[in-house]
C-alpha cells in the first residue's frame, strides 16, 4: 500500500509541473516533466475519475501540461494536417470499432469477462489520447533541429544521476521503490538475474529501465559523434560508464541495441543511417507477418539453439508456444480483436489466466485486430519515412546526426516492440519531436520553393 509520501509526491507533482513551465521555454519543461515522472514518480500508482481510466504518471503530467500550456495561451493543435494525423484518427476509430463489436460478455470457469460498451470505447479512445499525449507534445513543441542538443545532454545527464541509485540496487536489491513509497508494483522474482538483480529504481521493469539506458547511451555517441563534452567530461568517458552500468543491468537485448546504434551512427552518413533504420524495421516487421501465417520456423530455430544453450532455447521455446496461443485466440477475431478487460488473454476451464503478453505487437493484435496493428505501427513507420524524406533539408551536419539518432531511437523501439514493451511516454516525445521537426523542414523547403518562384508570395498557413 503506498505510504504518505507516495500520496504527497504523486499529488503534488501538477505543483512542479506547473512551475517548470514558468521558469523553463516550454519545449524544454515539456522533456523535463515527462521524462522526470517517469524516473521519479510511484510507479503503478492512480486514481480513479468518472468515464476517464486511471490517471497514472504519466497520463497526470501530460494533463497538467496541456492544461497549463493552453491556459497561458501556448495552445496546440493534437490533430494538425497530414498523413500521420490520419493515421491516428484512422487508430482511435479502429479502438471504438474493437470496442463497439465485443458486448457479449464471456464466462468462463469461474471468472466472467464482461461486454464493452459505448462507456468503454469513450474511456478506451481518451486512454489512448493520453497514452499519445507525449507524442502530441513533443510533435508540436519539439519541432526544431536545434532542439536535439540540448536533448540529448539532459537525457544523458539525468542517466549519470539516475545510474547511482542502478548501481545501489545491482549491489543490494531492487527495493528502493519499496523503501521510498511503501510498496513495489513490479515482481520481485522477475529481476532476479544469476546471482544478482536488475535494477528497477521507480522506473518500473528492470528490463524497461535498461532500454531507457540504452536510449541514452545512444544520445551520448551522437554528442559524441559531434565531439560534445557533457558535464564536463568527454562523451568517451561517459559512453564507458554508462556501458558498464548498462552490463551491470543485465539485459542483453539492451546491449545489442547499443552495438546496433554505435554501427550505425559512426559507419554511415546520417541518410543512410535512417535508411538502414528503416530496412530494420521493415525485417523485423516480417515477424509478425510470418507468424500469423505459421511461415515463421520456431521449431527449426529453438532446435538449433538447443545445441548451444539449452536454457535460453527453454526460454525461448517457451516465448513462442505462448505468441501461439495468443495468437490463435486473437485470430479469432482478426479485423478489429477483443478489446479491452483481458478478453484477448487465454484462460483454463477454471478461469486461470494460462498467458503471457510480452510483445506490444500481439497485445495490439489482440486487443485491436490487424487494423489497430496496421494503423498503430504505420505511425512510427510513417514519422521515419519522412525522416528519411526530408533530413537533407537540414543545412547544419551536426543537426543531421542528432536528427539521424532520434530515427535510429524510434527504430529500435519499433524492433524492440516486437518482444518486449520497453517504448515509455519519453519514446513517444521522441518520436512525436522526430515527426514535428520532419514537417517542419518539409515546410520551410516548400517556403524558400515558394519565395523563389515569387518574391512577394508567402506560405499558404497549414
């Protein structure tokens, strides 16, 4: 049960927010107040308001920033013109349909899933705008090129701060969630590794926590790229450390991402370096694909691993027979899938659930069918191409390679979609910066095309 302090942290944190929006340019209280609630505030606390879910962290920042920016006059379109906009309509539409089109509520054993209603698809699609509000915000805030130094080095910093509590938690226990606000929202067994634990601090999974490590050792090799020092020290120096932290943590998928980041960004121009982000993703995409179809050669694959390590194929063996199940239940109904109240899991006669979901893209599949799949990763798919598109409109060759690394952090989140949920409301702001400062060069490119047709003509307003 959450303690006092948990309560005066978590209520009073509209307070901060509203005061970093008074002493900071909002573009950069917006990075701060989201990406600091995530790293400090409870996790798996909230409260409960008529027809909204409940707020949470992250729902409760981005709230109070949107009402305090609209409030002092520095409003914001959530559904400007263009593609990715249509997308997201096309998204909130694909949820009220999956919600519209499962009323029937199912018993089964002793547990009884109840229908959706029309209450249920206006609180699932105001969710969902809340979920997407960092995106929305880092959209249409974000939106400059100069903008990801100052980024990048803040991220990097609250990492060297963040990672002394890490290490005090890799040498003891992941605890200090329970110390500080009385209770721990996540499975203590989980973040047992070998002979020691991953650290979770108040980031919540041990594994969500080394992805956000890994998303801000990849900012410090675009400083370094660029030959930033970062509170005075070299990017080398703070690159080696955070490594350490990060092996410490460990989670090997992390480090793969990092080696994949460090390939990219020093091997390749930066078009390229979002090009190949690209190829990735469209790979990696072809799992879920094959998979649906039973094209995808598990069996083959733990068989060869078998040989090798015989734990790991276990493991994996075990992920695979579980997409399975959940896959055939989610397939039952394939456009627009159960929805909501754990209607996509799969249960025993006794009404135990007998599933695990791991993987963002069977919970999509699930819960919203191949349409909610389709729109919700066209999205990312989408702000990339125009990455790709429109980052030769940047003069500056030091823009590029900040602009090129936040395509290469939105593509291994969509990689690591695929296994894991490790995509947090910062990656969100991310991407939403990466979408805004695209539109933004495509713009003043049809600018500067415009006045030098006709002097005297301006821009038509989007």
């Amino acid at each position: 049960m959450p303690n006092i302090f948990a309560n005066l942290v978590f209520y009073s944190w509209p307070l901060v927010v509203i005061w970093m929006v008074s002493r900071y340019k909002a573009k950069r209280a917006i990075f701060m107040a989201i990406t600091l609630a995530i790293l400090l505030l409870p996790n798996g606390f909230s409260f409960d308001l008529p027809l909204i879910p409940p707020i949470d962290r992250i729902s409760l920042t981005s709230l109070t920033l949107a009402a305090v920016l609209f409030f002092t006059g520095r409003r914001f379109k959530l559904f400007p013109e263009g593609l990715p906009t249509k997308i997201i309509i096309g998204y909130l539409i694909s949820i009220v349909i999956s919600c519209m089109s499962n009323p029937d509520g199912i018993l089964i054993g002793s547990r009884y899933l109840q229908g959706l209603t029309y209450y249920d698809a206006i609180s699932e699609t105001i969710r969902t705008i809340l979920a997407l509000m960092p995106f929305f915000l880092g959209r249409a805030f974000l939106n400059d090129v100069k903008d990801n130094e100052w980024i990048f080095k803040l991220l990097v910093i609250f990492a060297l701060f963040y990672s002394i509590p890490m290490l005090g938690e890799v040498r003891l226990a992941p605890l200090l969630h329970y110390w500080v606000y009385g209770f721990s929202a996540v499975d203590f067994f989980q973040q047992m590794r070998g002979d020691g634990f991953r650290p979770t601090v108040f980031f919540g999974h041990g594994l969500g926590l080394a992805f956000w490590m890994t998303t801000c050792i990849i900012a410090a090799l675009a400083l370094r790229k660029n030959k930033v020092r970062i509170a005075g020290f070299s990017a080398t120096q703070v690159i080696i450390y955070l490594m350490v932290v990060l092996v410490l943590s460990k989670t090997v998928s992390a480090l793969v991402y990092v080696f994949l980041a460090m390939f990219l960004i020093f091997k390749f121009y930066p078009r390229k370096q979002i090009k190949w982000s690209l190829i990735l993703v469209a790979i990696v995409m072809i799992y879920p694909v094959t998979k649906t179809f039973g094209l995808f050669p598990d069996r083959a694959i733990v068989s060869n691993i078998q040989q090798y390590s015989p734990a790991r194929a276990e493991s994996l063996d075990f992920r695979f027979k579980n997409e399975d199940i959940l896959l055939n239940r989610a397939l039952q109904k394939p456009f627009f899938g159960w929805s909501g109240w754990g209607r996509a899991r799969v249960y025993n006669k006794y009404g135990d659930s007998v599933s695990v979901t791991d993987g963002k893209w069977i919970i999509e599949l699930g819960n919203n069918g191949a349409v909610g799949f389709i729109f919700s990763y066209a999205l990312f798919f989408i702000t990339l191409l125009y990455a790709l598109k429109n980052i030769n409109n940047i003069d500056n060759p030091r823009d590029k390679v900040y602009f090129a690394s936040l395509a290469i952090i939105l593509a291994i989140c969509v990689i690591d979609s695929i296994p894991n949920t490790g995509m947090v409301a910062m990656h969100l702001l991310l991407a939403g910066a990466l979408l805004g400062q695209a539109e933004a060069l495509k713009k003043q490119k049809e600018a500067i095309s415009i006045k030098s047709e006709d002097p005297n003509a301006r821009p038509k307003s989007s």
